[in-house]
C-alpha cells in the first residue's frame, strides 16, 4: 500500500512536469499540442542512448532540455499561420507532427521497447518505513517536488508569471499593451516542451522507452489537464496528484479495470465540475 | 491633417459588416463623446480602432502613420489605448501586476505607478488584491490605468460608466478631464449623456455604422430636437 502510494507520488509529479506546458498553453492560446507525447517518448530514448552513467543521464537531460526548447518553439511557429481558425485544425496540425515524429523514432530506434537504467547508485533500493522501494523512484518525488515548486512560485510569484496568467485571461488585453501575443507563446510552449521532454528523460527508468508511450502519457497528460481546468497551474499539480493516485492504487486494487478507474475519475469531475478542479470562467474564454 | 484621421472604414465580423464606409476626424488634444442606439456600431469602431476586429478596408491614420491591418500589440505602441466595454481587467493577476505589465511597454511620459496610484489612490489600498476579488468600480479605475500606463496618444473608452455607481462616474469624469489636460486625445463611447455632455468637446452620433451627426457639446445640448430623433431620448 506504501510503495503503491509513493508510485502515485512519483507519477503524480512526473505528470505534472508533462502536462503543465499543455495546459498552459491549452488555456492561454486555444493550442491543444497533440505532439506532446512525442516530446516525452524523445526525451526517453534520449536517455535509453545516453543513460547508464551520472554524465551520461545528465546529458540526455541536457539534450531533452535544449531539444524541447527548439522543438516548443517550432511548434509554436507552425501553428501561428493557423492563428484564426478553430483550435481544431491546430489540434490536427499537432496530430500529425505526433506521427511523423513518432515514425521518425521507430525508424531510429526500432520497435523493441528499450529499457533505461537509473544513474549508478539510485538503481538500487531504500527501506522506506520497513517496505523496500527503489531509490531512484524517491529522488523523482523530490526532484518533482522541487521542479513543480519552482514552476508554481514563477507563474504564481513572478513578473514573467503574471504576463503569463494575463495571457490565459484575456490575450486581446496583453496585446493592447503593446505586447506581443506570438513571443509570449513561443515561450511557454519552448518552456512547456522543454519540460515535457526533460519528463521524458525522468520518466524513462520507470517506462522505459518503446513505441506508442508517447500516446500512452498524452492521453494521461490531457486527463490531468482536463480534471485539473485550462491553464491553471494550481489545477495541473492537483489533477497530477490525484491521477498519479487513482492511477497506480486502481492498478493495485483492480488490476482488470484500472484504466476504466482513470477515466470514471476523468468522467466524475467533468459531470461535478465542467470547467475542472481549478478552471475558472474567466480562463476558459471563449473569444 | 488632423491627428486621427479614418477614412472609409468597413469592418465587421464573420457573421456580418458592421461599419459601412466610416470617417472620423479627431484633433488632438479633443474629447469626442460618441452616442448612438445600441446595436448601430459604436463598440465595434473602438475595437476596430485597437486592432481587435480586423479592417476590411479604409483607412486608420494616426498622426499620418496608417494602422489599419497592424497588430493590435503594434497600434498599441503607436499610442492607442483601450478601456473596453466590461472592463476585462485579469481576474487572476493582482493590481500591483497590472500596474507593472501595463508600464512594461510605456511609451515613456507623465503617467508612471506613482502618478497614476496618486489619481487612482483606491488601488493603492488593494495593490495586493487579485483583480478578481475588486468591485465593479475599482476594476474600472484599473482598467483606466492599465491604459493610462502606456502613455498613450489616443484613449478609447467603451462605456466606462456601464452598471457604476454615480460617485465613481464622477471620478470617471475627473480621470477624463485630466487626461485632456495632459493633451491625451479621447473616444469616449457612452450611454450616460451626463458623463458624457461633462467631458466631451465634441458630440458624434452612429447611425448603421456610419458617423451621421456632428457637433460642439454645447450645440449639440441647444439642440434636444437632434438628439431625440438619433438618440430616441429628450
């Protein structure tokens, strides 16, 4: 029950660090990046290649990190002709960077699923309250931790933050300011990327790297947006929490219908609160 | 050439046009009180002047620089400011925020936190509150300094007074009167004669999305025949 518990709390924040950027700019700009599991299932073969040793984790973490920003700030690029019309057609245009790109890394990896070692030292296991749970697992929850404190105090905190939440309410008010909407979005989805890949690189020890993972946490990732309301961070982070939970305890108490338990929570709060946990009206615009 | 010169101007929205050829000259410095019924295109003029509802044709000089089919984000650094209908000041971002985001572009000038707080001095007392928390009042007083703070040329404001107590249209009126007395030229929309025969120079009235009446403040008061048949009230 313990280690289930604390495999909510490690895939609970590695959620959060994926799915953040999606929701933000979901909420901010009507963008709904379908390519976002593909920036994960990058950064985890980027640590099937490079992992095994401290220097080599830390340099697909470093690589994930460079790679997403370019890649954040193409996608945002790519969609910017698309800037009138519906977030459907953008949602498409994301659709099928996901499948090329997910094309592109079968061609260069293959189809076996790889497996990714945690750095020497974290591959072992802790005793952790008389249950024996692997080392590398805690020191994700702290690193979470530390990362989704260090995103929640810059959005909720911070100048940068407050352009970024004026931009969720309202766009057309940031823009009559003088500022410019295109440059805050190829930020936050060059930030958002970054981190979805960097989730990548973290996750990697616990999914490993293999075909069709990137569908896998998109689908997981746009759960926690929805559950958690567009564009609040606050709302990410619990909605990562509490799927994390639902998704690790559903698996232990009802293995046959764990997926099913995701998504009745998913249908649960949609049927209590359409707009999510932390949506508010004014950050669902629908201008 | 008068400081803001619109010529022709069609514009409107996918569901239909809503100007049909306007033209507007503004002196600077001139407080121009645009009336009309609801419906006729007065909202839809300050938008379009902002860059929010795209030109179909026609042209928007300010100054002699053309801002038709600019950015609205590039009309703003031209020196156009918006104080829109419903306020839409950030629920979730504080006072002290919008004070800070709107001075980020300033243009530089008169208006700085410090002289717009001194004008405005009930946002001081809430600077840490979210917008979303403020009266309705307040939130206007803020959205009146998220425009000031840009230092702007030329202040459209839509219907600033809509659903206000009469002590903050006062106030209202007093931010107007200073801003023509610091040279900012301004479109004032509004359904509140009061307010609006107090600041204005100049009186306009919209008919079908077209300018179709003119005249000074004064006049245009002298006159209750005009403004009972555009306006449908005495």
């Amino acid at each position: 029950m313990l280690v289930s518990v604390l495999n909510g709390f490690a895939i609970g924040f590695l959620l959060f660090i994926l799915a953040v950027g999606l929701s933000i700019v979901f909420g901010m700009m009507d963008v709904l990046n379908l390519a976002h599991g593909a920036l994960f299932l990058g950064g985890a073969y980027l640590g099937a290649t490079f992992a095994g040793s401290w220097g080599g984790f830390l340099a697909a973490l470093g690589l994930a990190a460079v790679g997403g920003l370019a890649a954040g700030a193409l996608l945002s690029l790519m969609t910017e002709p698309l800037r009138r019309r519906s977030h459907l057609d953008q949602a498409l245009l994301t659709l099928g960077v996901a499948f090329v790109v997910a094309e592109l890394l079968i061609i260069a990896f293959g189809d076996d699923p790889l497996s990714v070692s945690a750095p020497p030292a974290l591959d072992g296991s802790v005793s952790v309250l008389g249950a024996t749970y692997p080392a590398y697992r805690l020191v994700l929850i702290g690193v979470g931790a530390v990362l989704a404190l260090a995103v929640y105090l810059v959005v909720e905190r911070t100048r940068v933050g407050a352009l970024v939440r004026a931009t969720v309410a309202d766009r057309e008010m940031v823009a009559t300011l003088g500022i410019d909407n295109r440059l805050v979005k190829a930020a936050v989805f060059a930030v958002g990327s970054l981190l979805a890949a960097t989730a990548g690189v973290l996750g990697g020890p616990i999914y490993g790297a293999r075909p069709g993972l990137d569908a896998t946490v998109l689908i997981l990732a746009l759960v926690v947006v929805v559950i958690g309301g567009l564009g609040s961070v606050r709302g990410a982070l619990v909605g990562a929490l509490v799927i994390g939970q639902v998704d690790t305890l559903g698996r232990v108490l009802l293995p046959e219908l764990a997926s099913f338990v995701l998504f009745a929570a998913l249908a649960l709060v949609l049927v209590l609160r359409p707009r999510g946990l932390f949506g508010s009206p004014a950050s669902v615009s629908t201008r | 050439m008068s400081f803001l010169e619109v010529s022709g101007l069609v514009s409107g929205y996918d569901r239909g046009t809503v100007l049909h050829g306007l033209d507007l000259d503004l002196d600077a410095g001139a407080v121009l009180g645009l009336l009309g019924r609801n419906g006729v295109g007065k909202s839809t003029l300050i938008m379009t002047l902002a860059g929010l509802v795209p030109v179909s044709s026609g042209s928007i000089r300010l100054h002699d620089v053309e801002l038709a089919g600019k950015r609205p984000d590039q009309i703003a650094r031209a020196g156009v400011a918006l104080v829109p209908q419903g306020r839409r000041v950030w629920a979730t971002v504080t006072v002290a925020e919008h004070l800070a985001l709107s001075s980020s572009r300033s243009r530089g000038g008169t208006w700085t936190v410090d002289s717009v707080l001194d004008l405005l001095p009930r946002l001081a007392e809430r600077r840490r509150h979210y917008a979303g928390q403020l009266s309705g009042g307040e939130q206007q007083m803020l959205a009146v300094a998220r425009a000031l703070l840009t230092n702007p040329r030329l202040v459209l404001l839509d219907e600033p007074s809509d659903g206000l107590a009469p002590a903050i249209v006062d106030q209202i009126a007093g931010v107007v009167t200073t801003m023509r007395a610091e040279g900012v030229t301004v479109v004032l929309v509004e359904q509140d004669l009061h307010l609006a025969f107090g600041v204005a120079d100049e009186i306009a009235v919209m008919e079908k999305g077209a300018l179709v009446h003119r005249a000074p403040t004064a006049q245009f008061r002298r006159d209750p025949d005009t403004a009972h048949r555009l306006l449908g009230v005495a």
